[in-house]
C-alpha cells in the first residue's frame, strides 16, 4: 500500500515561523514590562516614601484584579475550547473581555481607595486610579496575544513604553514630570490602542463547560495573586512605609526582568500545552522540563543582581530597603511559578475540580500563614510565611508531578 505523504510535514518546516512568534512575544512582553518596570523606577525616586507605600497598594491590588480578569476572561475559556477542539482564537470573546475588564477596573480602584485609607488616612491624587488602569489596559493586550496577533500586540505594548520613556527623558532635561499623570495616559493610551487592534477578531458564545471553566480558573488566579500580594497589603497595615517600599521593590525591580520573560512566554506555553498529542507527549515533557529549569535560574540569578546592587550602589538610598526581602519574595515567584506549572500539566489531564482544589488548599494555608505570622510578629513573620509556602508548594508541584506520570490521561470532559 503506497504512502500518501502529501501532509506530512517536514522535520524543522515550523521552525522559522515558531522563532518569529518567539521573537515577536519577546519584544512585546519586554517593552511593556520595561515601562513598568521605568514607572516603578522613576516612582521610587520621585515619590515620599508614604505615597510610593501607597502606589504599591494600587499596583498591588490592580495585578490581584488582572489576573482574576485574565483567567476568567481569556485563559479560562482557552483551556475549556481545548477541551472542545478549538483553537485559542476561537475560543476568545471580545465581548466578555470587554465586559470583565470594565467591572475589573471598578473594583481594582475602588479596593485601592479603601485599602490605601484604611493604612494612610487618604490616598494621593490618581494613586488608586492606577489600579483599575492596570486592569483595563493588561486585559485587551493579553488578549490579543492569546489569540495569536503578536504583531498587533506590539502596538499597545509601545504606546505605554512611550509614555514611560516620556517621563524618563523629561526628568533627564532636568524638568519635572508627574509620573502618576504621565503612567495614568501611558496606560490609557495602551489600552485604547489594543482595542484598536482586536478589531475584526474571531469570537464564541459561552458554553457550560466555557463558564465553568472560567469560574473556577478565575477563583484560582484570585487564590493564587492574594498569596503573592497579601503580604504587600497587610505590611502596609501593620509596618512602616519602608518595609512595604522594600518589599515592592524587590517584586518590580529586581525580579521584574525574570517575571516579564515568564510572562511573555506563559502563552506561548499554554497554546504548546493544548496542541493535540498526536503521539508527542514526550516533547511536551522536554518542553516543560526546560521550562522550569529556566524559570528557576532565572529567579535564582535575578536574586543574586539584587544582593549585589544593594551592597553596593543603591547602599543609603529607597532602594537599599530590597535587601531583607530578596530570599523571601525569590521564594515566593519560585514557588508560584513551580505550581502553576505542575497545575498546567494535571489541568489538561484531569477533571477541573481537581487542580481547583489543589490550589484552594495551598492558597489557603498559604494565605492564612501570611496573615497570622504578619500580624504577630511584623516583617520576619512575613520573611518566614513566604518562605515556608515556597517549601509547601515545591512538595506539592513534586507530588503532582510524580502522580501524573502514574496516571492514564483521561477523556477531558469526563467526570470521576
């Protein structure tokens, strides 16, 4: 019987075409982060210490709100379409996106404001609006990069880096720059420009599976970025200025590089994920093998630049306050990061509830360690929290992990 080879597809043929997708993701993500990355900068050394105590409130709360919008908007209904056998494009609404980012912004702003007086008596000018912003420009952008417009997602990306660069130059001429002004029309701008550009998407209604989904994926995005910000939110209660300055910092500078390159190719992995196998689950395992080991040295490296410059140059400045917090907040990335990756790997393996309540149970160990040991014993008692919920989640990515290998890969829509 003669082989029809007329489909197959040459060794190699997409590797040209997965490279510029590489490339593009790589150049978007990195110039949105670095105008994040200028605000927070420029912020730190402009701002008293109190109003960048209460920025880092805002901001805080803004990525809590972002990531619950993301995953009930965007990646939620990606994973259930795969489960439909449709692609990410498909599986993506503008309407929902829309409609998500919207009540997202008015609830990131307003927990800012409530939050920031809770700790200071009262919030500086457009500090809390910066939170709802957040949200409104981060959801289109991601958007459009999960549906696979990665050159339309370079021009929102640009139009905030422009805005941070404004604020940078402005300064450098020795004139003064309201840098929450200018990062309030910076994200503005951002978030108009990405909704220029999801024009013309594709779109689909809401299915049962769709909505479950994206419930309970948006429940563990919200788990998930209270652990990693409670921490910032209750210092700011409880704790002098400078800790809550210190702790930030460490988030958005020093390990901002590391966490924007994992960012930018989270997406990049997920649509890898829900690929059909075809046969290939052994490269879906090198993939993912590579992918933590990258994330993990990047953290770990990312860690070591930190110490350095804090014993070094930035020794009598805001930014010396980084040094208690670079173990502790390292631990913290690493561990959120091990674990999304091992829910990933079970997510697509098994039903819903199963990584949903995984992750409950660890987030809320997590979070209540956090509170209890803040609470009690102030900074070290954070210091400590963070730490050992790093130990928690490694033990239960490892679990996880040796679990799925025992395991047969079950029909996706089947329930136990």
């Amino acid at each position: 019987m003669r082989r029809n080879t007329a489909s197959v597809v040459p060794p190699g043929q997409n590797r040209p075409k997965r490279a510029a997708v590489l490339v593009q993701r790589l150049a978007d993500q990195g110039m949105w982060s670095l105008a994040f990355f200028l605000f927070n900068l420029h912020a730190a050394s402009t701002l008293s210490t109190e109003e960048f105590a209460a920025l880092t409130v805002a901001t805080s709360t803004g990525v809590i709100v972002a990531a619950c919008v993301r995953a009930f908007a965007i990646d939620g209904r990606v994973i259930a379409g795969a489960k439909l056998s449709l692609s990410a494009s498909a599986s993506t609404s503008l309407a929902t996106i829309a409609v998500s980012s919207g009540a997202g912004a008015v609830v990131a702003t307003a927990s800012a404001l409530v939050w920031i007086h809770l700790g200071a008596g009262g919030a500086t000018g457009l500090i809390p609006v910066v939170a709802g912003l957040i949200v409104l420009a981060d959801t289109p952008h991601y958007g459009l990069t999960m549906q696979g417009r990665y050159v339309r997602a370079l021009s929102p990306a640009a139009a905030y880096l422009l805005a941070a660069l404004i604020v940078l130059i402005v300064t450098l001429s020795s004139q003064e720059a309201s840098v929450l002004l200018v990062w309030s029309l910076g994200l503005t701008a951002a978030a108009f420009v990405a909704w220029i550009a999801s024009r013309g998407a594709p779109g689909r209604g809401v299915t049962g599976l769709m909505i479950g989904v994206q419930t309970r994926l948006a429940a563990e995005s919200l788990y998930a970025a209270l652990a990693s910000q409670l921490g910032i939110l209750i210092l700011f209660l409880v704790s002098a200025p400078a800790d809550t300055a210190g702790i930030r910092l460490a988030y958005s500078i020093v390990f901002a590089p590391v966490f924007s390159l994992i960012q930018g190719l989270t997406p990049l992995l997920l649509t890898r994920m829900v690929e059909p196998e075809d046969g290939q689950s052994s490269s879906k395992r090198r993939v993912m093998r590579l992918w933590m080991t990258a994330g993990t040295t990047g953290v770990m490296l990312s860690g070591a630049i930190g110490a350095v410059l804090g014993l070094s140059i930035w020794q009598g400045t805001t930014f010396e306050n980084v040094l208690p917090f670079l173990i502790p907040v390292g631990a913290s990335m690493l561990g959120a990061f091990v674990l999304d990756a091992g829910l990933l790997n079970l997510r697509l393996r098994s039903h819903p509830r199963t990584p949903h309540r995984i992750r409950l149970v660890l987030v809320s160990v997590d979070l209540l360690l956090q509170l209890i040991a803040t609470l009690l014993f102030g900074t070290s008692g954070l210091t400590f929290a963070l730490c050992a919920g790093f130990a928690i989640k490694a033990a239960a990515t490892g679990w996880i992990f040796l679990n799925s290998r025992r395991a047969t890969l079950t029909h996706p829509l089947e329930t136990p």
